[in-house]
C-alpha cells in the first residue's frame, strides 16, 4: 500500500467519525450493563444486539457525515441513505425475528448446542443507535477534522508534500 493511499484512509473524516459512532455506541453497552445490571460483562462490546444499536448508530454517522462533507443532494448520499434505511430495517425486523426464532428453537430441548438468541434490535434499540451515530459524527467531523488532521494539530504528524 502506497503512503498516498495511507494517508488518503487517515485523512477520511466521514469514515472514522462513522467508526467512532460505532464505537461510542459499542461502549454504551458496557456503562448500560454496569449502571443497569450492575455487573461487569466486557462480552458485551463484541456481541451483536442490545441497547444501543452499534449498527444504527454506525451507518446514520456515516451516511450524515458523507452528507456534511458531500452534501445532502448528491447520489453518493442518497445510496448511503438507503443503504442506512435497509440496515436499520434490518435491525429491528429480519435480525430481531431470527433471534426470537432462535430462542423458540431452543426451547424445544437442549439436545444441540443453543443457538444466539440476541441478534437483533428493539425499535428504540435502534432508534437510538440511529440517534448516537449523526451525534458524534457530525461535531467530531466539523471540530476535530480527520484523524490525520487531528494528528497534525496535536503536532504529532507533519503535513506531507
């Protein structure tokens, strides 16, 4: 991989800001489940389901700040519209129905190894997970830039060529 390309991926604010969103949202699972279930349970940030939807929140992060830099009107935002319509549909209807369709299933004996019964979302699962993504996306784009650019003004990468 070449260093243009490089510092191309580093300089894509709309792609870390859509990460980060994800991320913070991933991270919200783990305070939820130490302030609501008082314990701690780490699996949380690597398994699908719960409150916040990480998937939520990482597309409309995403699809925002591909809007904010692109602008609203474009095609390249409308595909990523959509796309972000489909996944939250997703979310709270094909994932969430497999996973009540899992625990059914494991109702009827435990002869087999159980399957994974929290795949999908509730409706506020994912609307909040909708909601967290545009929120840290979009300040952390207009405020902090890219992760490049962040690492230029904390001095600790020198602008290239």
């Amino acid at each position: 991989m070449s260093n243009s390309v490089l510092i191309g991926v580093f300089d894509n604010g709309v792609l870390w800001w859509g990460l980060a969103a994800c991320g913070v949202a991933q991270l919200s699972k783990l305070v939820i489940e130490l302030v609501v279930h008082r314990r701690w349970n780490p699996r949380v940030l690597v398994e699908t389901g719960g409150m916040p939807s990480s998937h939520s929140a990482l597309l409309t992060g995403t699809t925002a700040a591909l809007g904010w830099v692109q602008g609203f009107e474009g095609p390249l935002f409308a595909l990523a519209a959509v796309l972000c319509f489909v996944v939250l549909y997703d979310a709270s209807g094909v994932r969430r129905a497999a996973g009540l369709t899992a625990a059914r299933v494991n109702e009827m004996g435990p002869d087999a190894k159980p399957l994974k019964e929290n795949l999908g979302h509730t409706r506020l699962e994912v609307l909040i997970g909708a909601l967290i993504g545009p929120l840290v996306a979009l300040p952390g784009l207009v405020l902090a830039g890219s992760p490049l650019h962040l690492a230029q003004g904390l001095g600790w990468f020198t602008a290239v060529g």
